[in-house]
C-alpha cells in the first residue's frame, strides 16, 4: 500500500506525513511503515520562456533530456567531492 501526499508547503507535508504514519502504526495488520519524505535535498525551479526557446530551435523535450544530464553530473560530482 502506498499513500502519496504533495503540496506546496514541504514542511506541512511533513508534518501530516508524521500523522499519517502515527495513525497507521496503530494497525498492526499493516506491518513496518516508513516514509521516503527528504527535506534536506536542494531544488529548484525553472521557468522555460517557450517562444524565446522555439526562436532559437529548441523544444521542451530538448531542453529537458539536457536538464536531466546536467543535474545528474552535479549529483555526481557532489557525491565525489
């Protein structure tokens, strides 16, 4: 079984991921319940201006395949630092 839970505000997601949990531990037909809820992983936000991208030949697809390299190569060198 799995529950997801998304909102704008992390830590209010938190906060009701903590009570759900609590008030699944009290079925013990439910067996071991954790969460895989991670507050400290940096994010951000971009926002693609598609006319200016179009203009210059890209898609979306484009530029998220390329997106997806790029934060994958800073995960890694993160990790090796």
């Amino acid at each position: 079984m799995q529950f997801v839970l998304k909102g704008p505000n992390l830590n209010k997601v938190a906060e009701l991921s903590q009570k759900l949990i609590t008030q699944l531990q009290a079925i013990p037909e439910l067996g071991t319940l954790d969460t895989n809820l991670q507050l400290d992983i940096p994010q951000i936000t971009l926002k693609l201006d598609r006319e200016k991208a179009r203009n210059v030949g890209l898609d979306t697809a484009s530029i998220g395949n390329t997106l997806k390299v790029l934060v994958g190569l800073v995960a890694k060198y993160c990790l090796l630092t």
